[in-house]
C-alpha cells in the first residue's frame, strides 16, 4: 500500500504532459502485449494441431492369436527398459522375419504399450526411445477400443517434448523372450517429437518480446509528441490566463481550432474573458456615470449650503422666505440623493438572478393597483384608465412594486397637464401608456440603459436609472419588457410587461 500510494504520489507531481505520455506509452504497450501473446497462442495452437494431425496416420494396432507378427513386442519395467529391450530383439528378430510392425525406425512417431500392471511394452522395430507414462493414461484401461485423446508430453531420457496420442485397444501380442502369446486390454501411446515446435515457439516468442519493446520504446516518443501537440491549445490557454493575472487586461482571447473539447474549453475560456471585459466596461460606465449623476445634487447642496454659512458668517441672515426655500431645496435635493443610492444599489446586483433569492407567488394585480394609487398622488391633474385583471407571479414583492411605480413614474413625469395614463393587466401583459410626446424612433435602443437620459428630457427630474430597474426585474421574473410608440399612431409612449403566471391563486 504504501509502495502503491507513493508511485501515484509520484505520477500526480508530473506535469500533464509527462502523464499523457506514459498513459499513452502505457495503453500502447498493454495492447502490444496482448496482441503478441494473443499471436504466440494462435500459433501455439495451430503447430499442435498440425501434431495431432499427424498422429491421426498412425495406425491402432489390433489383432489376433494368427496374426503374431504384427504385435511383435518387448517389455520391461521402464520405458527405457523397454525400448532398450525391443531394439536388442529387433535385431534378433530381423534376420528371420521380413515384416516388421508399421512402428519402425522409418515413421515420424514412436509408440508403446502399457499393461493393466503398468508394464510398458516397445514394438520390436522402435527407436530406444521412450515415451513417459502419465497416471492419466491409464484411465483409459477398459473404455471401448480405439478411444484415442491427445496430450503434450515427453521422451525419456532428456525430456524431449512430444504429442502423445493414447488409445485403449484390445489384443494379443506376442513376446519373443517369454514365446508367449496374451491377450488383454491395452493402452496404446503413440507420439511425435514437438522439438521442432517448441524451437519455433520459443524463436517467436523472443521476436514478439523485442518487437514489443520496440514498440513500447516508439509509444513513448509517439505519446510525448502527441501530448505535445494535444495540450498545445492547453498551453496557449495557460499563456493566456497568465497574462491576465499578470497585466489584468480581461478580453484577452485565444484562437480556436476544430470541434473537440479543447476547442470548447478555448470557446468557453473566450466567452469568459469577453464576459469579464463587458463586466469591467459596465462597472467602469456605471462608476463614471453615478459620479456624474451624484455631482450635479452635490454641488447644489454645497451652494446652498455655502450661503447658509456665510450669510451667518457675516452677521447678515437671509430672509426668513429666502432661507425657508434653500431648507426646501436641500430638503429636495438629499431625497434625490437617497432615491438615487437606492436605484444604484438596486442596479449593483448581477444581471442573473440569484439562486439563493427567495421567490413567491405574487398578486401582480394587488401590486398594480397599489401603484397606481400611488402614481395619482404623483400626478393628481392627469386621469387613470385602469383596466386590471386577476394575475399570479412566481417573484419578489418588493421588487415588481418598485418596477411597475417606475414605469407609471415614468409615465406621469412625460405626460402633458390634464392628460391621461392607461393602464391594463390581462393574462399577464401589463401595459402602461401616456400621452406625452413619445420617444424618439432613433432613442429607443437606448431607454432601458443605465444613466441613460434623453437629450430633450434633461431639464426633468430623475437619474435615468428607473427603466433599467424595470428591465433588470422583469427579466429576473422570467418576464420580457418593451417600450415604444402607442400602436394606435397616436401620441405618447407604451410600455409592455409580459410576466408568466397564472389567473388563479395556484393550490
């Protein structure tokens, strides 16, 4: 275990590279190696074929008392015993007789006889070789004649390998020592030599192993050049993000090749780094734009303040009028400060809505009602046309009550003295249109846009930043918002708010 945790230890402190290379280098040379031991068994198996074949030529020998010579035969207590014993009678037995069982010198395979006592017996003809007796062999004893199965085994003497084929058979053999004839069961062991074979597997076995080695030795550099190539957008990506954190110059990208996952990583890495620089743009505007906007109440306040002081300064008050107007003033003016604090600290969320938010299902009818009761204070010369029906939202309370009051805020502040405002909430679109003079077909990509003003509206009061509230909370609700011309032609400006919900209070 511990042998096994530090060489993962080790493996996990090189670099990616190094590792994909030995992993290659490592599934490479697991494949050769299967591959190699896969061919040296198929070859294995077809040369052992080939000796079995071979053994199927030889003849079972059988017979009968008349037909002696054909089971001339010499045994003793070992095969080498044996085989000494029948080349000895061979001889003998050669100068008398002119056939010779079909085991001699002159075939490819030798045999042998084993007696149910385990005597081995040689044909007269064979090569004193002989053939080691397994304890298996004899279980053929007393199994229907010429029953044959096939086994690797070995000669005496050095331990030749062999094919052995062993057969049960039944006859009467004759022994030229005893000049006796028996009759029994028999076990009838034929085999060819497998040297040959064995040199040859051994031969392959040693170019399979040298050509494995070399192409174990070719994996590593084919691996080490293919990692190289692989991670080199890998590489590229880390140039990149170094850089960043080195010079901090977000929207730095890298190219992109191909389709594979290196590619998205370099797509997704892109898309970040764009991200992070519109992010920086827009905080950067945002920060420029809010200095902009709280300059102006500033200053004011400065003034108004600067003449309070010097007026006492001097020992000359202002007029109580005077004074009750500038206290008036900077009343006005520090709740502009406040509402606008409020729409930066609204607008300083993520334009995604959070996961952590709580939502409920709001009555979008309540809040417009409510709204609009609070937009007739605002504007008490104009006249509401309220048409509302029922709606359910999955939101936040708070925040679709600030956006719709911005929306009629919006209208009231645009709308002409004794005009009118309508209203409607029907299967969730909310429409809010007035009767000013509308928007500008040239400024209506830019009326949801933070700090956004238009030119012909600056004298106004407001910071700019109530439409991007809207926006940014219709579109957390799931929602889509729009502001443009009336569709009638007629004057004014409509805004529509579509929400998903439901009519009915949901169970």
């Amino acid at each position: 275990m511990k042998l096994t945790g530090r060489l993962t230890g080790w493996f996990r402190g090189r670099s990616l590279r190094s590792r994909l290379a030995m992993l290659t280098a490592a599934a490479v040379a697991v494949a050769i190696a299967l591959s190699a031991l896969a061919c040296w068994f198929i070859v294995r198996d077809r040369l052992y074929q080939q000796a079995r074949d071979s053994l199927r030529g030889a003849p079972i020998v059988s017979g009968g008392p008349g037909d002696h010579r054909q089971q001339l035969v010499a045994c003793g207590t070992t095969p080498q015993a044996a085989a000494e014993s029948a080349a000895k009678e061979a001889a003998a037995v050669e100068a008398t007789q002119t056939n010779l069982p079909p085991f001699g010198s002159r075939t490819p395979w030798v045999s042998q006889l084993v007696s149910t006592d385990g005597t081995i017996c040689t044909p007269l003809s064979t090569s004193a070789k002989g053939i080691v007796v397994e304890p298996s062999d004899l279980r053929l004893l007393g199994q229907p004649p010429n029953k044959s199965t096939y086994r690797v085994g070995s000669f005496t003497g050095k331990g030749e390998p062999a094919m052995v084929r062993v057969s049960s058979v039944t006859l009467t053999v004759h022994n030229p020592t005893t000049q006796q004839d028996t009759t029994g069961d028999y076990v009838l062991l034929t085999a060819t030599s497998l040297q040959d074979t064995q040199d040859s597997l051994r031969d392959l076995a040693f170019t399979l192993l040298g050509v494995a080695a070399l192409g174990v030795v070719g994996a590593g550099f084919t691996g080490r050049i293919v990692a190289r190539s692989a991670l080199r957008p890998v590489d590229q990506l880390t140039d990149a993000v170094e850089h960043i954190a080195r010079t901090e110059e977000v929207g730095t990208t890298i190219p992109v090749h191909g389709k594979d996952e290196i590619a998205r990583l370099s797509t997704s890495f892109n898309s970040m780094s764009t991200a992070l620089l519109n992010s920086r743009e827009r905080q950067t505007r945002l920060i420029a734009d809010a200095g902009h906007e709280l300059r102006t109440p500033l200053t004011s306040l400065r003034t108004n303040v600067d003449l309070l002081i010097r007026s006492d300064d001097t020992g000359r008050p202002l007029p109580t009028a005077t004074k009750t107007k500038l206290l008036g003033n900077m009343k006005a003016q520090m709740q502009e400060l406040t509402l606008l604090i409020g729409d930066l600290l609204e607008l300083s969320r993520p334009d995604s809505p959070k996961p952590d938010r709580k939502l409920s299902v709001v009555a979008l009818h309540e809040i417009a009602e409510r709204a609009v009761e609070r937009a007739r204070l605002r504007g008490p010369g104009l006249a509401f046309d309220v048409r509302i029906d029922p709606w359910y939202v999955q939101g936040d309370a708070a925040d679709l009550e600030r956006a719709v009051i911005n929306l009629l805020d919006n209208a009231v502040k645009y709308s002409p003295p004794g005009g009118r405002v309508d209203v409607s909430l029907s299967a969730g679109r909310l429409t809010v249109r007035d009767h000013g003079p509308g928007i500008p077909p040239d400024e209506l990509q830019y009326v949801f846009d933070r700090f956004w003003r238009s030119p012909s509206s600056r004298q106004l009061p407001g910071s700019g930043l109530g439409l991007s509230i809207v926006a940014q909370t219709v579109r957390d609700t799931g929602g889509e918002v729009a502001l443009g011309p009336a569709m009638d032609g007629g004057p004014g400006a409509l805004a529509t708010v579509l929400l998903p919900g439901q009519p009915d209070l949901p169970q």
